[in-house]
C-alpha cells in the first residue's frame, strides 16, 4: 500500500503589493513609508471578491489620503478606482471610510492620524461601484424628494417674481448654517437608521428640509411637509447623533432634524387650532 502525503491547502493571504521608490525619492536613506490597505471589489466583474490590499506610500509633509489613494493609482495600479474632485474640502466627492469613520480624503492628514497602517474602504450604508467609489443613486433621490429650493406662489402660477425678496439678518441666522452643506454623504454613511431602511430620507436631506422649511422667503411647507411627516421621514430619526459627529462642515444635522421635528409639531398644532 503506497500513502500519499498532501500538503494542507495554504491560507488565502492579504495581497500585499510592493513598490519602488518614485525616482525622484531615490537619493533620499531609508524614506518614511505608510502602509495603505484599501478596500478593492467589482461587483461586476466575474469571480472578484472583495479584499484588502496594501500598499506602500512614501511619506511626506502634508500628505493627505486622497494624495496617497493619487500616488498608488499613478504609479502602481492605475486601475484603482475613488471619487474625487476638488481637492480642497469643498466639492464633497471624496467621502470615504479612513480607519473606520466616514471622512472627507482630501482634508485628512495621514500624520495627524497617528498610525503607521490606514485603511480606506468604500461609505457604509451605499452600495459599491468599485473599490472605494460607491452609488449616490439614493441619496441624490432622498435630496430631491424634500424639493430643496425656495418655493413662492408665483413660481407655482408661472409668474415671475419683480421684487427682491428681503430678509433680515436674524432670519438668515435661522438657517445659515445648514447651508453649509456639501453633500459629501458621510452623514448618511453614518446613520444607523439609514443603514436599516433604505427609504429613510437620512439626515442630510432632512437637514435640508428644514433648511428651506424655516427660511423667511419660502412658501412650500404644506408640500414638504407631506414628504417629512410621514414613516420614512423626520420622526424615523432615533437622534443616535453620529450624523453630527462625523459632518466635515460643521452643519450638525442631528440638531437640523431635531429642529424640523419641532416645525412639523408646530405647525400640527397650529393648524388643529
């Protein structure tokens, strides 16, 4: 009788790709390096499955993760695919999961995170395009829903308006700071209740609903108030806060559905009055 010995099935390892130094850092002895483990998956593509795999990135004075997910995609695997635009914090395109918490890349400094290992994976509660980009597809519908602009009865009636439409400086306190916002998504991403119904509206469309809700110049409460006040709208919301905590602008959007759950209750009563 002949025993054959098989070697047991090696364990799948995390993809560790090394790279060169760029030319211009070759003079430079024993250059600081990070290491960058980013989420890669295409849905679309056959047999692919999501995994993390690592990269070596030459560390440098103000480097950002959006320049490091830049440098890995310039001079190691151009097919590595994240959103981005600006650059500068203010477009809101480049929201991404950073060691676990939804950020905006281009205003997260690498050395100011203190680790030597960060991980960059694709927003929670959106479904993924590829790699770290994901579909805004509902959030942008979630947007649209609360009609985020400034409705007049003569819009309506197909007029147009000949005057100015004056407010004061108070009045536009009222609301100024939702107008802050840039859509970077990241407060969805972190919004437990939007993680569990999809057609919850999510705070920053709530946000906004009250942003345009409380302003002096708008007329279209009643047609809002249809779209808010109802089971995936504003009284969904279980105030977990995570919303305000990761918001890169500081607009607080746990406060601005706090806020609108109040309107919607004052305008109850008042009506039933």
């Amino acid at each position: 009788m002949v025993l054959t010995l098989r070697e047991p099935p090696e364990e799948k390892e995390e993809t560790v790709v090394k790279v060169e130094i760029v030319p211009e850092q070759q003079t430079v002895t024993n250059p600081q390096t990070i290491l960058l483990r980013v989420f890669r998956y295409n849905p679309k593509a056959k047999r692919d499955e999501p995994r993390m795999v690592t990269y070596r990135v030459p560390m440098s004075k103000g480097l950002t993760v959006l320049d490091a997910l830049l440098w890995v995609k310039e001079n190691v695997d151009n097919g590595l695919s994240f959103r981005y635009s600006c650059r500068m914090g203010i477009c809101g395109s480049c929201g991404m999961l950073i060691n676990g918490k939804p950020s905006l890349g281009c205003e997260t400094q690498v050395a100011e995170l203190g680790t030597d290992v960060v991980e960059v994976g694709p927003l929670t509660n959106y479904d993924v395009i590829r790699d770290v980009a994901t579909d805004f597809t509902d959030f942008f519908s979630h947007h649209s829903k609360i009609k985020p602009y400034l409705i007049r009865k003569e819009n309506g009636e197909g007029t147009r308006i000949e005057r100015e439409l004056l407010q004061t400086e108070e009045q536009k306190l009222e609301f100024y700071q939702f107008t802050m916002c840039i859509m970077c998504g990241l407060c969805d991403a972190a919004c437990p209740i939007v993680g569990m119904d999809k057609d919850f509206l999510g705070p920053q469309a709530l946000a906004q609903a009250y942003r345009f809700g409380i302003d002096s110049r708008d007329q279209g409460w009643p047609e809002r108030a249809e779209v808010v006040d109802s089971p995936h709208g504003c009284f969904r919301c279980e105030l977990a806060g995570s919303c305000s905590a990761v918001c890169p602008k500081g607009v607080d959007p746990g406060l601005g559905v706090q806020l609108l759950k109040r309107q919607v209750l004052r305008r109850k009563v008042a009506h039933r009055v």
